[in-house]
C-alpha cells in the first residue's frame, strides 16, 4: 500500500474530526516531529486523550483485546510507541478488526518499514493508513519553512529560507523553533491594510537563528569575504561569546578560502554554477555563496590569505602568537590585503 506523506495528511484535516478518521496509523520515519503532531491531533478528539503503550511491553493479544469493542467511557485512541519492536517480534502481528470509532496508532520512528507484507495487507483491508514520517530532503525543509512564515504574512527570500535550514538542519522540530523566532522578531507589523506580505532577508535568519559556530558561522566568514573588518570583528566577538576557539575560527577561515580559490578555478575552466555543487562535492547554497564571494578576489589574493591563516596557524601552535593577537592581526592581514 501507498504511504501518505504526514504533512499531506495533516494538511487534509482529515484528523480534524472522528468521522474522517482512520481505523488506525501506522507511521514510519526518522522525523519524530510528524509522529507528535499526527498523535497530538488525534488526541484531541478522544475524551480521554491518548492510551500510551510500549512496543517493547505489550503484544498483539493485548492491543486485540482493547480494540475489539468500545471503552466504557467511548471511543479510545491507542497509541503504541517504537511499535518496531512489536512489529518486528516473534509472534504474528494480525489486527483484524477494530470497533468503530476506536483508533490504533503504531508509531515506527526509523527508516525502514518494518511491518511485514501479510500485516500490511491486513492493514489495508481494515482501512487502516501507512503514514510516510521520513526525515525531509533540503529543499522539503526549505518549502516548509517558506510555507509556515507566509502563514504569517511573512515571505523569506529563497537565500533566507536556504540559509535558515543550513544553520538548523532539517530536523523539523528545530526549524520550527527557529520559524517561531523569526516571527517574534519580526513583530505583528503596522498594522496597515497592505495585504502584502513583509520580507525576511538573510540578514534576520543570522540575527535570530541559534548556529553551530563549526558548521554555520556565516556571518563571520561572510564579513571576511567582503573584507569588512569592523563587521568581521563584530562577529568573532560573537563567536567568542559562544566559546569558540581562535583554532577553529582559523580552520573556518582556511576552509573556506581554499573552498573560494576551488570555486574560482572550476568556474574559470568552463564549469557551470549549476553544476559547481556536484563537482565540488558541497551544497548548493555553498557553492554560490563562495562563487559569488570569489568574484571580488583574485588568485594571488587568495593565495596571500590562505598563506597568512597557514602563519597565524603555526604561530599559535607552537605557543609564538597568543590567540587574541593572532586573530587580530589575521583579521587586519586579510581584509586590508596585507
């Protein structure tokens, strides 16, 4: 049977009322956030919320036994958590009916499916649902952002959103925390009649996003690009304030120009921008970013700044520069070119 994508589902409003519920939801996938709103939502229309269970604990005779007949207090939502267990597990896992109104949910949170293809005949007939909770791939995650600000009469630009899911990740429930400081930072508006909606730039998903200062320090190495010092200077304090080292800040700083000087290279021997992320073996979003960033160097600038991040790097490795000092004057070196 064909899975339905969890934000489809949600979508639908189909877990919006007891008529247009599922006999039960057999949910699959790494992204926990899809198993806790698909569950939420349903346990809204039980009087008693949701009866948890474990799929370490319980068996198949106990889940029969529950579904078979209403509760004497109605209709019940039976929920079974890591139900892989349950339904990798010895004994035959068979639900052949369950009393109207009462709903099974087997929440599955890995990659792979593991029911069995006569359980899931089986599930089908009895009107039960595959509910497809997969991790989201990059450009899914962008689109979900994109959607949930617009909800908002807010519209990120496509740099933005791109920008947004490298800091967080794809992990749903992250971005979500993410989006929701986007919003408060942007305020309710001015309350004018303009139905349009207001921009989110890049600059605002660098102000309320919360980074990882080894794999997203953007706005650092997006100031050293540019060559602005004082903004460069700015954003170190920042990453000092964090506990990021001067060791990593130059391993950034290397990694980066050495990626600049590849871009530069590949693009000046013929290949496309479209095809600079497959060739260089990084995102999208990076490869313009430092192609964009290397229009405005020339070789022998890049070389220059790579051999000054190789000094400062020996220099504080063996105890000649301390570290206060040596990004300071690496800072200096490479945005005044000297």
């Amino acid at each position: 049977m064909k899975p339905t994508d969890a934000s489809t589902l949600i979508a639908s409003g189909d877990l919006g009322s007891l008529e247009r519920t599922a006999a039960g939801y057999l949910i699959v996938g790494e992204e926990v956030y899809w198993h806790r709103k698909v569950i939420e939502l349903l346990s809204k229309l039980y009087p008693s919320g949701a009866e948890n269970l474990s799929g370490e604990e319980t068996t198949w005779d106990v889940l029969r036994d529950n579904l078979v007949q209403p509760s004497f207090f109605g209709p019940s939502l039976w929920v079974v958590r890591d139900a892989q267990a349950l339904l990798g597990g010895k004994e035959a896992p068979v639900i052949d009916y369950v009393a109207p109104g009462n709903c099974l949910v087997l929440s599955c949170p890995v990659k792979d499916n593991p029911a069995r293809k006569p359980f899931l005949e089986a599930w089908d007939r009895l009107g039960g649902l595959v509910v497809n909770a997969a991790t989201p791939s990059f450009q899914e995650a962008v689109r979900w952002v994109e959607s949930l600000l617009l909800k908002e009469q807010l519209k990120i630009s496509p740099e933005g959103a791109e920008l947004l899911v490298n800091i967080a990740g794809r992990s749903m429930d992250r971005l979500e925390q993410e989006v929701t400081k986007i919003i408060l930072y942007m305020g309710p508006g001015d309350g004018g009649t303009s139905n349009r909606p207001r921009p989110v730039s890049p600059h605002v998903v660098l102000v309320c996003a919360s980074q990882d200062p080894e794999k997203t320090a953007f706005g650092f190495v997006d100031a050293v690009a540019q060559r602005n010092l004082a903004k460069a200077a700015s954003e170190y304090q920042d990453l000092q304030s964090r506990s990021t080292s001067a060791v990593l800040v130059i391993s950034i700083l290397a990694s980066h120009f050495a990626l600049m000087w590849r871009v530069k290279e590949a693009s000046q021997s013929g290949v496309s921008q479209a095809s600079l992320p497959q060739v260089l073996g990084v995102h999208p979003y990076v490869a313009k970013k430092a192609l964009q960033q290397s229009r405005s160097w020339s070789f022998r600038d890049l070389e220059k700044a790579l051999r000054l991040l190789l000094t400062v790097d020996e220099g504080m490795k063996t105890g000649v520069m301390d570290a206060e000092r040596a990004v300071d004057y690496l800072l200096t070196g490479i945005c005044k070119g000297q």
